[in-house]
C-alpha cells in the first residue's frame, strides 16, 4: 500500500516489495509527497559530522535518564535510613522507657532530685566543680572547694569525670540540680541500650533483647540505688562488651566469625569502656577485672589458633605439592617404568587377559557421540569406578576421559528401545564384527600415544572437545596416579557392551534395557546414578578422601591487634593516672569492718527494697532483718527469676553455652554476698578487699550488676525459644501470622518486668540558697553541720565555689567526725582557736537550719570578748574570725 500523507513511519520492506511488483495493468504509479520526503529522509546520514551541536531530540532522551545521585542526595539517604535502622529506633524507645521508669523525676527536675537530698547533692556539686575547674584552672582539678583545707577533696568519692563535658553548661544550683537530674535520665537510658545491643550482638532476637534490656535497667535492687549516681551509670559496662564483641566478630550463638571482624568497633568498645572507668572506681574495678579477663583469654586462645593454623597450612602445602613429597621416596617401580611395564601388566590387560572369548569378541565402537546429546561427556569428568579394583587401578584424569567417550560412544550408537529397534539375540540377530586383537593393540598403541602429549592430549584424542583445566593455584589439585597403559605402553581395553556398568541393569536373558542418562556424582565427578544423601556407594566413591585444610587466615588482623594493644595501654594508663589522687586519700582502720557490715546474706537476694512500688511495702519484715537494708535488700525480679530458670531448659542457647552461663552466675553471686561466703577469704577479699576506702569498694551488693546481666541474658534465651515456636505455629495458620493473642503473649514478659520494676522514689524538693553565701567569701565554716547538711552545702556553694570546710561521704568521716567535735560549742574561744588553726576566717549560721541543734542560740551569743566580729544578715549571722 503506498502512504497518502506525509508521515514520518516508514512501511515495512514488504510493503514495498508489493508495490514495486504490480503489474503495468494496474495504473501509472504515483508519486506522493510523503513517499519523496521518506527517501530524501534515508539520504541523510546517520551520524553528524564532528563540530554540529547534538541533536536536540536525541539530548532531550538522554536528559530523560535518570541520574545517579549526587553527594548531598546520597548524605540524605544515608541519614533517613539511620533514622530507622534498629538501634536507632532502640535509642528513641529507651529515651521513651527512661523518662517513664524514672518518673517524677522531668516533672520538676529544676528543684527535686531523686531519693534523698545526701548523694545527689554532693555529685551535682562534683559535675558543676568539674565544669567550673575546666573552664578556669584544669591544674587543681582534684583540689576541690569543699572540705578545705584537705588536699585532693574530689578523691573522697567517685569523681564522674566522664561528665565533665555536661558541668560546663550553666551555673548555680538550679542549673546543677537541672543537670544532674537529666543525666540521671540518660543514665537509665544508657542502661536500656547498652543492655538491648549486648545481648542483640550476642545472638538473641530484638524481643529477647528488650526483655534483657528491661530487666537490666529495671532491677528493683537498682530501685534502691537511685541516690547514687555512679552506681546508676553503668550502661555503657555492656555497651562496651558489645562493640568489643562485633568488633572480634563474636557471638555467644554463632561464635567467632572472622569475616565480621571491625578495628573500628573494636577501638570505640575501649573507649567507651575508658569513659565508664572515668565515672568512677565503684563500678571500674569490677569491669577492669573483667576486661582483664578477656584479654587474657585472647593471649592464651590466639597464640593456640595460630599453632593449629600453622599445621593447617603445612597440610594445605603438602595436599597442593604431593609430588615433591613423593619425589623423595619413590618405588623400584617408580623409578624404573620400564622395566616394571616388561614385568607386570596394567590392570586394563589383566583385565582383558581373564575374560571369556565371547567376551573379547564381542563388538566395540569408535563412532564420536552426537553432539548435544546427554551421554556426551563433560570435560574434566572421570569415569565411573569398577568394583572389585582397587584405588591404584583407577584411571587417571585423561584415561576417564577417554573412557567417557567411548562409553558414550557406545551409548549413543546403542539402540534405545530394545522391542522395536534391536532384534533379540536368542532370535538369531547378527551383530557388528569385532576387531581382531591386532587391530585392538593397533588402536590401544595410538591412543597412548595422544594420552601422553601433555601439550594437547584431549583435543588431539577427540577432536573439538575443550581442554583440559589446569588446576589453579592455591587449590588442591588431583593426584596423577600412574595407570597401566603408562606403565606397559598399552592403551585401556575399551569395555563392551554386554558388560555389566554402573547404573544400568542387565536382563537375565541378556537383553539390554532401555538406558536412562547418566548424571554426574556431585560427590566424586563421575558419571552414573546420583546416591541419596547420607549413603555411599562403593561404585562411585572407592575411598573418602580427606576434605583439603582451610587456607591459613589470621586470628585477629594486625589492624584489630592493634586496636586490642591501643585499648588495653590506654585503659591501663587513664586507670593508673586517676588512682594517684585515690591512693594519697588517707584510708580508714575500719574498712575491713565495714566490708562485713555490708555483706548481704543469701536471703537478701530475694528481698526487694523499699522504693519499689510491688515489693516495697511486702517485704517490709523481711527487710528489717537486714543490717543495712538499702544496700543488702537486691532482689533482682522474681520474673527474671523465673524467665532464667526457663531459659537453662528452654532456650536459644546451646547447653555448653547455658552451662557456661551458669557458671558465671554463681561467681557472680558468690563475689556479690562478700564475706558472707565462707568469709570472703578466697572470693571477694582477695580481689576487692585491699583497695582503699576511697575506691569504694566496701559494699559488695553493688556487684549485683553482673549477676542481673547474666539472668538477662539467660532470659533473652528462653523468650527467644517461645518467639520462635509462636511464628512456626503461626506459619500454620491462614493468614500465616501471628494473632492478637500471640503477639500478646510474646510481649507478656515485657511487661511484667517492666511492672516489677515499678519505682516508689521519692524526690524531696532541694533547699533554697541563702543570700550569704552568694556574696560572703572563704575559707568559711557552714553551721549547721552534719553529713547529710553538708553535701546540701556544697550544692549551695556551685554559685561561687568558695573554699568550705564543709563535706559529707563516708571517706572523710573521721576528719569531718573531727572537725564536728571541735566546732560543738561555737562561739567560744576553743572553736575559734581551732578555726583559725586550720585556716577558717568566716562563720556563716544559717538561721532556718539550727533548730534542734547545737548551735540553735549561737546566734544570740555576745562576741565582744572573743575578738571577733558578727554581721546580721537577713537570713544568716555571719562571723569574721579575723
């Protein structure tokens, strides 16, 4: 058909062809204006010239390709994907969890601290000093304002150096209450995380982890240890084991992965485990210890792993170079070929030798199999193994593929339906004429002849077929056993085809079946039947061959050796550097007593504290048998309790791993009861004991810690077995998910750990600053004063950080004990004395606080006859001793 219209779709060559052949009875052939604008269209050419602009068309399409992203596109991927990876969103929900686990505590978090007014106190003044000091005169960092004039004043507690960076926001005592009461936040929101990424690295599912991470943070022994700060931030002890663990690459479930191996993680797992130690030695010693531990596993595991891989490359040498073992000892055969191949014959002979004449004459074909068909052999393929021979009569690799293609050969020419192609025997068929043994001995002298040229001994052999694969380096190869043609000169007897072979069956009348193709043994590369797995058959596989050694791989890395080095010097050095101070605190004569005091019994692990909201009021007679309740009642849930005991029988976890993991928790408790196991003699003493008091370590409940990590991770177990048998009945339902009832279920251990540890803290309102001491300078004395006065002293003191003599804790107890005992009866001319001794120059009595005191009319006494001089001040006296 011709085109009417000047369209630019050219007609198809048919078309064409059609038209151009009609005959001339048809018409005169017009010409049309889209006809002429076609071939003027063909004229031009296909490509322009060098130097004409682009196409506009042509750039129009390539512009409508999408671009790859740029730089900023892919930043704003990568971002939006960390905004909802997993622990990402593990973070947010501990925040969530935080905020509500400590609640009341963001209500007023400007005037209220948690618990009590004593520790929170003093550590809101050790975080605003640490502020203050970096910004003013880092050298006198230890030589605090409070307890003057004592030297080295923040040594007497836990100095929570890691919370400097924090102290430099604001001033005063609102912003150092604001400031504690956040990071008392964040501390239980580090717990929940640090918790949750251990036990997801050790190899428990993200359900199995929260209930881990819940029932760390929510402890209610915790419950009674909200006043200390220190205690409280311990989340980033298992945050730290688990950036170490996947920095090695190891897992309690999968065990030590070499390819998940990171130096990155693993340098950030020691600092993060360097930052934990700064916040204090209460909790630092213990992880020390433990660090300390793992190390020395690694010196003695890694040097064990480097031996047995020494000995796996030697024998990985040895599999890829059996020749040159070989080439040491070698046979009188071996040696001398060919006066062994004059004395014994190859197998293949003695083979033919021992068969019948019907056998030998039966017929043999040479015909090369069709190509394409399935009895064609593959290139590097051996031939089935015989029964009854042994493994040095086995062929080698050219002979089995020599082999394979005669077999082939024979298979392709032989007919595949016996009843209507091949006559029977018994009926008086005829069959191909065998060769003479001449013309065999002929044919085998010819074959051995290409069998032996190593420069092209397949594709001259069968013409068209590919070469041979050399074995790569590095990779085992298989061993070249010298065959019986090698040996003799004679090629192997091509076998015929009445002859019984593996994977075909013989017809007792000899009638030959129809043959199913052969299919290559995935175990041994031969052809024949593939064998179920779990049996062997003897046909293919005459021996099991040793499996070649894993190339050697190192241990570690030097990249990861060397983050293991940096760490471990680096822990030690920041250790040593802030014992110095510690260890020039004096020490106290009654620490050992104080050890004893503090050791709770057995029973204590069952008793929950007061401040919890299920157990408090409960355990109220149990509790008063305790001789120091808030630091013996450690009850750790009975809900983690029960979801341990499950998880030693029901579990994720191997039994070698359940078994390891209770082994931990019974040194774990044995080191947290102190000396009431046996004394502590041999467990808690040794360790702990002859550390000064100023390392806080005389109360051994506080080890407590481990023992919940170890019931959590036993925990994580068993919930993880019981999610993973609900989504496998799940499976079996129609829709295949879980139903509302399952996923309760599997969220019910949440939230029964969750509700037991339900807190009753109360948050008592801090007192207000007196005017005084915003304007009156030190040295000066606070009256009234008492350990739990004096750590409020030192919060009032954040405005200005004035030289006080003031300071509470148990680790200057006997010189404030003294001080105390001096200043009883100011103002009087032995206080006084004593004041001035010790450098005091400013009494302030604060007026609201002295009832009930001492020196409730200390205010009212005449000073004309003590020298000094006394200023009223709207809510305190003030007294200038000089």
């Amino acid at each position: 058909m011709l085109s009417t219209s000047g369209t630019t779709r050219e007609e198809p060559a048919a078309t064409k062809d059609t038209t151009a052949g009609k005959s001339p009875a048809a018409g005169p052939q017009t010409t049309t204006g889209g006809e002429k604008g076609k071939r003027r269209r063909k004229e031009l050419p296909e490509t322009r010239p060098p130097g004409v602009p682009q196409d506009p068309w042509a750039a129009f399409a390539d512009a409508a390709a999408e671009k790859p992203p740029g730089r900023i596109r892919r930043a704003f991927r990568a971002f939006g994907r960390g905004l909802i990876h997993e622990y990402s969103r593990a973070i947010y929900l501990s925040l969530i969890f935080a905020a509500a686990l400590t609640w009341p505590t963001l209500r007023d978090p400007l005037h209220t601290l948690p618990q009590d007014l004593g520790d929170p106190s003093q550590q809101a003044w050790q975080i605003s000093w640490l502020g203050h000091v970096l910004q003013t005169n880092p050298v006198k960092l230890w030589q605090a304002n409070a307890y003057f004039p004592t030297p080295d004043a923040l040594a007497y507690g836990d100095s929570l150096l890691g919370y400097a960076p924090a102290g430099l926001l604001g001033t005063g005592p609102e912003a150092a209450v604001l400031r504690y009461n956040m990071l008392f936040v964040l501390a239980h929101a580090l717990l929940l995380f640090g918790a949750y990424a251990l036990v997801r690295q050790l190899g428990a599912r993200p359900t199995g982890a929260a209930v881990a991470a819940a029932a760390f943070a929510c402890a209610p022994w915790r419950l009674a240890q909200e006043g200390h700060l220190n205690i409280v931030s311990a989340g980033a002890i298992p945050l730290a084991l688990a950036l170490l663990a996947r920095g090695h690459g190891w897992s309690i479930r999968y065990g030590f992965r070499p390819a998940r191996r990171n130096s990155g993680w693993a340098a950030l797992g020691w600092l993060v485990a360097i930052w934990q130690l700064t916040l204090g030695f209460a909790l630092g010693v213990p992880f020390a210890y433990l660090l300390g531990a793992i190390v020395l596993v690694l010196l003695i595991v890694v040097p064990i792993r480097r031996f047995r891989q020494f000995w796996r490359a030697r024998r990985l040498k040895a599999t890829q170079n059996p020749g040159k073992q070989s080439s040491d000892k070698q046979t009188p055969e071996k040696q001398n070929p060919d006066k062994q191949g004059s004395d014994k014959q190859s197998p293949e002979a003695q083979s033919l030798a021992v068969q019948s004449p019907e056998q030998q004459s039966k017929p043999v074909t040479t015909e090369p199999p069709k190509p394409g068909t399935a009895e064609q052999s593959k290139p590097g393929t051996a031939a089935p193994f015989k029964p009854g021979t042994t493994v040095a009569d086995k062929p080698g690799p050219a002979e089995s593929e020599k082999a394979d293609v005669d077999k082939s050969a024979k298979d392709d020419k032989a007919p595949k339906d016996r009843t209507e192609d091949e006559p029977d025997k018994a009926a008086g068929s005829t069959t191909t004429p065998a060769k003479t043994k001449s013309e065999q001995s002929a044919h085998a002298l010819g074959n051995t002849k290409q069998v032996l040229n190593k420069a092209d001994r397949i594709e001259k052999a069968e013409p068209g077929k590919p070469e041979e694969k050399k074995a790569e380096p590095g990779k085992p190869g298989k061993k070249e056993e010298p065959s019986g043609d090698k040996l003799t000169g004679a090629a192997p007897t091509p076998k015929a085809p009445g002859k019984d072979e593996p994977g075909t069956e013989k017809d007792p009348q000899g009638k030959k079946p129809e043959e199913k193709p052969e299919k290559k043994d995935a175990g041994t590369g031969s052809a024949g039947k593939t064998a179920p797995r779990g049996k062997r058959r003897p046909e293919s596989r005459p021996e099991r061959k040793r499996k070649p050694p894993r190339p050697t791989r190192a241990v570690l890395g030097w990249r990861l050796l060397l983050a293991d080095y940096l760490g471990v010097l680096f822990f030690t050095a920041v250790g040593a550097v802030l014992a110095i101070p510690y260890l020039r605190v004096p020490d106290l004569s009654t620490r050992g007593e104080q050890i004893k005091d503090l050791s709770a019994p057995l029973r204590g692990l069952l008793i929950g504290p007061a401040e919890s909201r299920i157990w408090g009021a409960a355990h109220v007679t149990p509790r008063a048998s305790l001789g120091w309740a808030a630091e013996m009642s450690l009850l750790p849930g009975f809900m983690l309790y029960a979801l341990a005991l499950a998880g030693l029988i029901f579990s994720i976890w191997r039994w070698r791993q359940r078994l390891f993991l209770l082994l931990g928790l019974a040194v774990a408790v044995i080191l947290t009861l102190g000396t009431t196991f046996f004394g502590g003699r041999w467990t808690y003493l040794p360790l702990f004991g002859h550390f000064g008091a100023a390392f806080n370590q005389v109360v051994p409940g506080r080890l407590m810690l481990w023992v919940t990590l170890v019931l959590a991770i036993l925990a994580a177990g068993a919930v993880d077995e019981f999610v993973r048998r609900t989504e496998h009945l799940a499976a079996q339902r129609t829709p295949a998910r879980p139903g509302p009832l399952l996923r309760l279920a599997t969220l019910l251990p949440l939230f029964l750990v969750l509700l037991e540890g339900w807190n009753a803290t109360a948050h008592p309102v801090t007192p207000r600053q007196p005017e005084a001491l915003r304007s009156v300078g030190g040295p000066m004395l606070v009256l009234p004063t008492d350990a739990l006065r004096d750590q409020t002293v030192q919060l009032w003191t954040t405005s200005g950080y004035q030289q006080v003599a003031n300071g509470g804790g148990n680790v200057a107890v006997a010189q404030q004990t003294e001080m105390r005992r001096q200043v009883q009866s100011f103002p009087d001319l032995a206080s006084i004395a004593y004041l001035r001794s010790i450098g005091v120059g400013t009494v302030v009595l604060i007026r609201s606080e002295v009832a009930g005191t001492p020196w409730e009319q200390a205010g009212d006494v005449p000073v004309d006859a003590l020298t000094i001089r006394r200023e009223d001040l709207a809510d305190a006296v003030v007294f200038r001793l000089n």
